[in-house]
C-alpha cells in the first residue's frame, strides 16, 4: 500500500497519542455523533431498508463468486463502447500504467477525484516522483494535501480538522499550489468553501487529464457510476480530454438493475441523505460529450488474497459508505490516523490486514482494535459481519505467534479449563472476592493489554453466592 | 503497455487465475432476491408532484410550478431577477420557452472552450426525468439538454421537469426508463460540501442556484 503508511506504530501505541489530543476527540466526537443521527433518520425512511441490505449482500455475494465472469465481462463492455482496459496486479504496476497513459498525452498535471483505491496505492506520489502534479479536488482532500497531512475518514478525510485548523492551512498553503487564498479569510464555512472554488476552478478549466476511481462498475453494459456532492467529480469526469479511472476489481456489479439497490443505500449510509448532490455515469466514450479517451485500470494488489479467506471475503462487498466509522466506539477515540493505513475504522481492521497481509506489527494489530460490541456490522448496508471477521484474523494472527500472542494463548487455554469445571470456577471467585483489596490496578506481564485499560473492580462476593444468599 | 517486469496480457491472466482459485471451493451464490420494494409512494400523480416538490426544496433547490402559456414569462423573470445577461441553450430546448426572456442566448457547441462557458450566467435544460423520493432530476445529454459541461459550469442552473410525463416515484422506476448507454448525470440539489465539521454548505463546484420549473400540462 501506500508509502506515506510504512513504518506506522501499531494501533495501540498511535491510538495511545490520538487519545491525549484533546482537540482531536472534540472534532471526532462531534463529526460522528451528528451523521451517526442523520444516517439514522434517512434509513428510518426506507420500509424496505432490510430488503434492500439483503439485495444488495447478495448481489455483491454473486459478483464475487463469479468475479472472473463479471471482470471479463465488463471488459467487454467498455472496449466495445471506446475505452481501453488495463489490468494491475499491484500498486507498482497500477501506479506504472497511470503514469505511462499521463506521459502520453504530453501533460505535467492532472486534476483527481477523491478515491479510495488511487490512495491505497499512493497514486499522487507515483506521479510526483515522475514529475507530475496531481491535484485532489475534492475539499476535503483539498485540505489534506494542502496541510500535508494524511486522510483520517473514507468519506470526510478531514474529520479530524475544525473550521480554525482549515482556515489557517488555506491562508497558509493554497499560494503554493496556484491562486492564493483570498485576504482575511475568516472560519466561516461558507467562506472556506468559496476560497477552495476560487482555488480549483482555475485548475478545472484548464486540466487535460483527469483521474478517478468508480463507486461501481457494471459488468452489463460497461458503465462507471462516480457519487459526489460538490461537483469536483462532475469537473473531473467531464472537462479534460483524457480520463483514466483506477478501480478495485471488487468493484463490478453484474447488472444495471443492481445499481437501483445501491442508489439507495449507499447515500444513506455515507452522507445520511436520500441522495447525494451529483452522481456520475458514463458508458465508454461519448461522440461530443466528455473525455474522447478513457481508460481504465483495474486493480488486484491483494483483492484476491481477501477472496481466498472463505470467512474474510466478505470484506470485500464494502461499498466505502463509512458508516461503520461513525458509529464505531473506538474510532471515534482514536481516529482513523491509528488505523495505518487509507482504511480506517471497522472495515479498516478487517480489509488491511488482508489486503496487506499480518505479517507488519500494525496489521498484526488491527484485528485487535475493536472491542467487537457489534455495532458496525448492525449499520453495514451490504451486512458484513465485521466482528466475525475480526476474531477469524486474531485467530490467523495468535497461529502466527510472536509478541503478546503466547501469553493470550495459555491465557485462553486456561479460562477454557476453568469455564468447563464449575466447582473450579467457583473456588475461584469466592477467592477473587475476598482479595479484592490485594489486585494491582495493572495485570502485571500484560502491560500492552491494561495499558488502555482499566480492570474491573471485582465485587464483595461472587454472584453465585450472591444467588444463593438471596434467592434460594 | 509498458517494458519492464510486466505485460498486460500476463497480469490479466494473473488475475484472473488467483479469482478462478480463490472461488473455486465457495458455495454457490444465487441470483439475488429482490424482496424490496420498487417504490415507497402510493400510486397517486399528485402526491407523487408533491413529494417530489418537498424532496427538491429539502435539499434547496428553488422550485416552481408552472404551465405551458405562464413558461415564457415565469423564465423571463427568473433570469432577470438574476440579473443574467446571457442564457445557455442546448440545442433541442423548445425555443417557446424563451421566447419573452431579454438574456441573450449561447447556444452550445462543441467547439465552446469551458472558459467561455465559465463567462454564461444561466443555463436552461430539459431532463430525462426526476424522482420524487430522492428529490433527484436525471440529465441523459438528450436534445434538450446538451452536454454535461452546459449545467456545470454556469453558476445558475434552470432545470424543467415536465409533469406528469418526466415524473417518476423511485429509483428502481428510474432505472428501468434509463438508458445507460447515455451519458447520465443525477442532480439532488445544489452543489453542496460538509467537509468542514459537516456543515452543510451550498456551492462549492456546480451551480450554487439550482431552479426547477414542474411544468404541468
């Protein structure tokens, strides 16, 4: 994955550092608890929101199982409509095919719709190391790159920053990069929105190449659909002369009816609205009507390993919707930074480690970074059973061994002799009890377990005797 | 492609051999059902209209009603209460529309630069169609309407939907009446961001004034 996310501490020890910032817990409490409610309130709305989730984690199950049909398929479909496929085994590849298709068109800059897969690969650094200047042109990554900073959310990058931090990067940063912010810019939103308008809209209408990833692809017809809100993507999709689209294999429906189901879930889900602002389809290339060069490039970089782990597949329906996040107890603490990599939150800890692998120690400690209270799964709109995956990879994870592993093992084994001996259990809490005033706040030899947390206060007496006591 | 380690063919092939191998022991998945609804609105024009009114203004579009006669006038004076001194219009617009508005009107060509169109002040459009659930108005590039580039980069857009024709009740309705081969662009509101602590602002990129005109009859 991308290089801005080698060498990242595990999840432990960078969330250890994002729960002392004060400012940062603000901003991400306030972020997630306010869509947390709309998301709700949009879904309440639909009779059929259960339906729909089970349409769409099905037709996301079939596109899976039959993803060799479907990709060879839609390849099909978009050369007979006047584009072009590529195919990339990995990021080096990816990033080595964009940059070739860049270089022939005789361009130095590109304008770029915020996607997920062009992140995963570390796209705009490729590009700059071949001497192109990609701009993000969406606000938020906007702010992200103009602050040199890293994307914390998959739907709003910038979570993590309040209006003061952003106006401050704009004054700051935007002079650098073309037309600089207007004189005393104040916080206002309205205000920020206008200065980044200002700042892109001379970029739009003179950009030739524009890159993008795609929400869905249908294998059918050959079409990509993009969803936006601020017409970044319109500008992007529309104005240059070239478009290259980067997008995950998993990406493909099989038809374009399947894309009624998602029209209808995934607005909901991400920005909580019945629908976003602007959505985007194009079917190859039109005579007059947007870029006369397409290509796109479809890309594995680790996809089928996740679909190779019969439980972990399941991972790889996520439409990017990001709601997991916003409910997510622990995200909201830490904040997606901790997460290593451009997926943060629940999908993060389950589609980084596969899409990577475990063996690096922040993906070793992904699986981990959830206290599997379930509530992720309960808002996935194509339900992914994020828990269960979680404590599949922690199982792959104690196989492999190594820190911390070997004691949680012997650990384990013991409570599962204790829970099968009843009398032994109850020994052991009567003994718990009456030395309760003796136990160390900390579990000595499991420091990177009660480092973030706190051990329960045992209680006077066991509830066993408890019962009995009281009610027999 | 490109020299070096890789060839598209081989990585093509690579690919989809991993795909056949990982799959191969999955279970079978079926067609999907589709147990959900295809829509959520009793079969009723009006209220369908209605839905359709409030779901756009929710998202603050400006919307108004009108019928064929009252149209010149009504966009006569949408425009000049603007202060629009030129008007966009795709070829195929009925030029009746127009015909009482003082703006002058550009026709759009497909040699038109993006910075000439960046100087219109309005633009108005057709649609294939508009869903009243979502409050969205559906763009296909028809006579109509024009290219996609005509109802981007104009900082007003005027978008006609006509009823009850051009009025859908659901997305799966929509579907169904689109052709994908068009290029589609699905508009709900005013260009909007909440990238800043997810305050809704209007107007970043697009039009920062979406009007829509439900013409009846």
């Amino acid at each position: 994955m991308s290089a801005t996310y080698l060498g990242m501490p595990s999840f432990p020890e960078a969330a250890g550092e994002a729960l002392h910032n004060v400012t940062l817990r603000a901003n991400l409490r306030h972020a997630t608890h306010t869509i947390r409610d709309k998301r709700a309130r949009a879904v309440a709305e639909l009779a059929d929101w259960a339906e729909l989730r089970e349409a769409g984690k099905q037709i996301k199950n079939r596109t899976l199982r039959h993803l060799d049909r479907y990709l060879e398929q839609l390849e099909t479909a978009v050369t007979e409509a006047g584009g072009t496929v590529h195919w990339a085994a990995d990021a080096e590849e990816a990033n080595r095919i964009v940059a070739d298709l860049v270089k022939a068109t005789g361009e130095r800059e590109v304008v770029k719709v915020k996607s997920m897969a062009t992140q995963e690969i570390g796209l705009n650094e490729a590009l700059e190391a071949e001497g192109i200047s990609a701009y993000e042109t969406d606000l938020a990554e906007l702010i992200v790159q103009l602050g040199d900073d890293r994307p914390s959310h998959i739907l709003v990058p910038a979570i993590h920053r309040n209006r003061g931090e952003i106006r401050d990067i704009f004054a700051e940063k935007m002079a650098n990069w073309g037309r600089p912010a207007p004189d005393g810019l104040s916080d206002s939103p309205a205000e920020l929105a206008e200065a980044a308008r200002l700042h892109l809209r001379e970029k739009f209408l003179r950009a030739k190449v524009g890159i993008s990833g795609a929400n869905f692809m249908v294998a059918e017809t050959g079409t990509l659909v993009v969803f936006e809100s601020e017409g970044n993507g319109r500008m992007c999709l529309t104005l240059p002369e070239t478009l290259i689209s980067v997008v995950g294999i998993e990406k493909v429906v099989p038809s374009w009816r399947d894309l009624e189901v998602f029209l209808q879930t995934l607005p909901r889900s991400s920005t909580a609205e019945r629908m976003n602002p602007y959505t985007s389809m194009w079917t190859g290339t039109a005579d007059t009507d947007g870029p006369q060069t397409f290509h796109l490039v479809l890309l594995d970089n680790g996809r089928t390993d996740a679909l190779a782990d019969e439980v972990g597949r399941q991972a790889l329906r996520c439409i990017r919707c990001s709601a997991c996040l916003n409910v997510c107890p622990v995200y909201e603490r830490a904040g997606g930074h901790a997460y290593g990599s451009v997926y943060p939150g629940p999908i993060g800890a389950i589609l980084s480690p596969q899409l990577r692998g475990i063996q690096s120690e922040i993906d070793a400690s992904l699986p981990y970074a959830s206290t599997l209270c379930g509530a992720c799964y309960e808002v996935c709109p194509v339900a992914i059973d994020i828990p269960e995956v979680l404590v599949h990879l922690r199982e792959k994870v104690a196989d492999q061994g190594g820190k911390g592993h070997r004691l949680e093992k012997a650990a384990i084994k013991a409570a599962g002799w204790v829970l099968d001996h009843p009398a032994a259990l109850a020994a052991g809490e009567r003994a718990a009890s009456r030395t309760r005033k003796l136990h160390p706040k900390r579990l000595p030899g499991a420091g990177a377990w009660t480092a973030a947390r706190e051990l329960p206060e045992l209680p006077a007496e066991s509830f066993r005797d408890w019962w009995k006591k009281n009610r027999t | 492609m490109s020299a070096g380690p890789y060839s598209r063919t081989s990585s093509r092939d690579r690919i989809l051999a991993r795909v056949r191998s990982a799959v191969a022991d999955a279970p079978e998945a079926p067609e999907p059902a589709r147990d959900y609804l295809t829509t959520h609105t009793p079969d009723d024009p009006a209220a369908v209209l209605d839905l359709l009114h409030e779901n756009l203004a929710d998202y603050r579009a400006i919307v108004h009603r009108t019928t064929p006669d009252e149209m010149p006038w009504l966009l006569m004076r949408l425009l000049a209460e603007r202060g629009s001194a030129t008007v966009l219009v795709p070829p195929g617009l009925p030029p009746e529309w127009l015909s009482a508005a003082d703006a002058t009107r550009i026709h759009d060509r497909s040699v038109s630069t993006a910075q000439e169109l960046d100087a219109v002040d309005s633009v108005v459009t057709g649609c294939a169609l508009a869903i009243a659930e979502t409050g969205t108005i559906v763009l296909d590039a028809g006579p109509g309407q024009g290219r996609r580039r005509i109802t981007l980069i104009p900082d007003h857009h005027i978008c006609v939907v006509r009823v009850p024709d051009q009025v859908v009740a659901s997305v799966p309705q929509a579907m169904s009446r689109l052709d994908p081969t068009r290029p589609l662009t699905w508009i709900s509101g005013p260009s909007a961001t909440s990238d800043i602590e997810l305050d809704r602002v209007e107007g970043v990129h697009g039009p920062r004034t979406l009007e829509v005109v439900l013409l009846q009859g």
